[in-house]
C-alpha cells in the first residue's frame, strides 16, 4: 500500500510539471533553436522530470510550503527563460499565473475534503488515508484552470525594467504569505487539533489566493491600459503627421497650380520687353523670376501628387540644414498607393533620415552627412531606396527589428508606421545599418512599367 501511495506520489508530481509545459506553451512563444525539434522536444522532457524529481525530493523532506513555492517559482522563470523568446516581464507573470493555480488547487483541494467531506487533514497529508482522493482533485483542479485560462485572451504587454521589478517583488511576496498561511494551517492542526479553527485557516488562505491573483489580473489589465494609451498616442500623433504631410501636398499642388496660371503673365511681359528691346530690364526680371523659383519651390514634378509634394518640400528643408541629397527619381504610371499612405511612408523615410543628418551637424560629428534617394521600376516591381549617413546608435525590439534612430519618449512612431504601409500594399522592406550608413529600400509590385517622367539632380 505505501510503495503504491508513493508511486501515486510521483505521477502526481509528473502531471504537474506536464501541466506547466503545457500552460506556458499556450501563452508565450517559442525560441527557434538551430539544434533539431525533436532534441528541443527531448530538454523540455528532460526538464519535466527533473522539476517532477525536485517536488519529490521537497516532498519527502517536507520542507516549508512557502520555501517550495518559491522553488517552483524559480523553476518555471527558468524554464521560461530557457525555451521561450518573450519579455522578462511577460515570462515573470505567466509563472506568477501557474504558481497561483497550483496555489489556488492546493488550498480547493484541502478546502473540500476538510470543509465538505469532513475528512481530518492528517489523513489528507503524505501516507494519509484519503491521499489519493485529495491529490485527484488536486490535479482536476489544475487541470480545470489550465483549461479556463487557455480560452482566456491575455493582450500583449511591454513594461519597463522597475515595473518588472516591481511585478517579481509583489508575487514574491504574495506567493511566502499565501504558502505562510497554509504552513500555519497545517502546524495549528498538529499542534491544537482544532478543526474548526484549521477550517477557518483554510478559507482564509483559499480567500487569500483568489485574491492574489485578481492582483496578479489587476496589474496585468493596468498595464494593458498604459500599453494601449500609449499606442493611442502613437496613433494620434501619426495622424497627426499624416494629416500634416496630406496639407502639404494640397498646399504644394495648389502652389503648383498657380505657378502655371502666373507663367502665362510672365511671358507676356517677357514679350513684351523683349519687343521694346529693354535687354537689362528682361535679364534683371528672369534672374528674378529663376531665383523666386529656386527658393520658393524646388519643385520635383513626377505627375505622383504625393512624390511631388514630399520631394519638394523635403529637398528645401535639407538644403536649409546643409544637407547634400543625390535623388533620381523614374516613376511608374502604374504606381498606384493612396496618396495618403505614400505621403506618409515618404515622409517618415525623409523625416528619418534627415534627423539623422541633423543629428551629425549638431554634434559635429566627423561623419559628413549626406541622403541618397531614389524611386525606379525593377521588373514589375517598383523600387524605394533612401540611404543616410547617421551615428552609429540604433535602437531594436528583442527579435531584432529596428525600432528608431531617436531617443525620445515616442520614438519609433515613423519606422512602425512605415512597415505597416509596406504591409498593406504587399511590399517588402530591408534596411541596413553598416558602415554607418542606414539604409532603407521598399519593392511595391505594380503591373506593368511604363515610366513617367524622369526626374534628378545628377
């Protein structure tokens, strides 16, 4: 009978480790390993039972409640940090999350046969009587709550290195007082063999957990709240940008429309001179005219309303900071974006890379600043190309996706909205950094290649 009771024993302790394994994989995302799945699949068995052979070793030398469930907390991080790509925040509170299930099927399990089947505790314990009935429903209660939180849609989350912290101190401590609790419950009974204060201990440590974890979910939707503020704001700021750029690009093609309707008077008066042979008059009034051209348009006509307006705009504020630009420009007729999102994703390259350049003027930076850019067909392709010298410093999302070149509170607003543009028209994007040189090139398809008119300043 005991040698089956301890067989028991360590299958419980088995589906256990199963159970976690089997919750974290549902809720965080797999690391990709060059090694062969099937070796992956092998170190995660490995780390089942080796977590099931530490609780049987816990249980045997009965060590303190609130002791084991720090142990197993470490444990399941660990394992979190071992297999799983996700943020040391996201892995923290998943493993907060199953502790507490194991914490809330324990204190159930104990909850029912002493509450409901009136069963004593002693005869609960390791080589009781009812061991086995109160291990089942140990078990089922995971189980159960495995299954429940499987259907249950966790948002993503991003939190900082003090909310982190923060996060670990308040489980921690949630996890010794909740286990300080059932500790106490169990010495009471051995000590004063009260039942119904041992009952009473028994709520107040079930009540106790199910509080912690409505923490756990309250500082969880807290953070989903901030998270999705601060996406908001990122959205309204780009918006904003957007509606800015679209402004710009009416402005530009009304400016655009004007110089044509003006055009007609200035040739009539340039007739006019030159009929009445007033040579220095005409010379002086073309100089005029050429120079309020220059300064005021620079204008890029493609027959692209937004490559117009954006090239345009663009090219005079470089040339304001200093910035040489080499562009040529051999535009489909067949590229077809909404001009809004054009507008945007050309804004947000030029606004990126001159920053950059800026950036190396300000500092005086022994790199000399420069932008390279160019839009062309390639097969049925079109392709946008943008490159700039910069300083070396990017900042990266943990997968390696390049998240800005600035540092401020809402940097990287322009490269994400970039790639969303890129998606929604099927594109595809690669950017480098070597050589501290950033460089940016974006293929569109298109159906054919008939080009419009060219345009550079080679």
């Amino acid at each position: 009978m005991i040698y089956s009771l301890g067989i028991w024993e360590v299958i419980v302790n088995l589906i256990e480790s199963i159970f976690i394994v089997i919750f974290i994989e549902d809720k965080l995302q797999p690391k990709t390993f060059k090694m062969n799945s099937s070796v992956v699949f092998l170190l995660k068995a490995i780390y089942i039972f080796s977590d099931s052979i530490i609780t049987d070793i816990i249980n045997y030398f009965k060590i303190r409640y609130e002791i084991s469930y720090a142990i197993g907390l470490f444990i399941v991080i660990l394992f979190t940090l071992l297999f799983y790509n996700d943020s040391i925040a996201k892995k923290i509170f998943y493993s907060s999350i199953y502790i507490s299930i194991l914490m809330v099927s324990d204190s159930f399990a104990t909850l029912f046969i002493n509450l409901f089947l009136k069963i004593p505790i002693d005869e609960s314990m390791i080589g009781g009587d009812f061991r086995f009935l109160i291990t089942l429903i140990y078990i089922s209660s995971i189980s159960s709550l495995v299954l429940i939180t499987h259907f249950i849609k966790w948002k993503k989350i991003t939190e900082s290195i003090w909310n982190t912290i923060l996060f670990v101190s308040v489980s921690a401590m949630g996890i010794f007082f909740v286990q300080y609790i059932v500790s106490i419950t169990v010495q009471s009974f051995y000590l004063f063999g009260d039942k119904d204060f041992t009952k009473k201990l028994i709520i107040c440590s079930t009540f106790f957990c199910v509080l912690f974890i409505i923490l756990l979910i309250y500082i969880y939707v807290l953070s989903y709240t901030k998270d999705y503020n601060n996406k908001l704001y990122e959205e309204k700021q780009q918006l904003l940008l957007e509606e800015s750029e679209y402004k710009n690009l009416i402005k530009s093609t009304e400016a655009l429309r004007k110089l044509k309707h003006d055009m007609q008077h200035h040739l009539t008066f340039i007739k006019f001179l030159s009929k009445e042979k007033d040579f220095d008059l005409l010379n002086d009034y073309v100089d005029k005219y050429i120079s309020q051209i220059d300064e005021i348009h620079k204008f890029v006509s493609t027959g692209n309303p937004a490559i117009d307006c954006i090239l345009s705009r663009y090219l005079i504020l470089a040339d304001d900071y200093g910035i040489p630009v080499s562009y040529s420009l051999s535009v489909p007729s067949t590229f077809t974006i909404d001009l809004v999102q054009l507008s945007s994703l050309l804004g947000n390259l030029w606004t990126n890379a001159i920053t950059a350049s800026k950036k190396l003027i300000d500092t005086n930076s022994e790199k000399k600043p420069f932008i390279i850019f160019y839009i062309r067909p390639l097969e049925n392709m079109v392709l946008i190309s943008i490159e700039n010298a910069y300083d070396g410093l990017t900042q990266k999302t943990g997968n390696g996706k390049y998240y800005s070149l600035k540092n401020d509170r809402y940097a990287g607003i322009g490269l994400k909205r970039i790639n969303e543009i890129v998606d929604n028209n099927d594109g595809l994007i690669e950017i480098n950094d070597e050589n501290y040189i950033f460089s940016v090139k974006i293929i569109f398809p298109i159906t054919d290649t008939e080009v419009s008119i060219e345009n550079n300043n080679s």
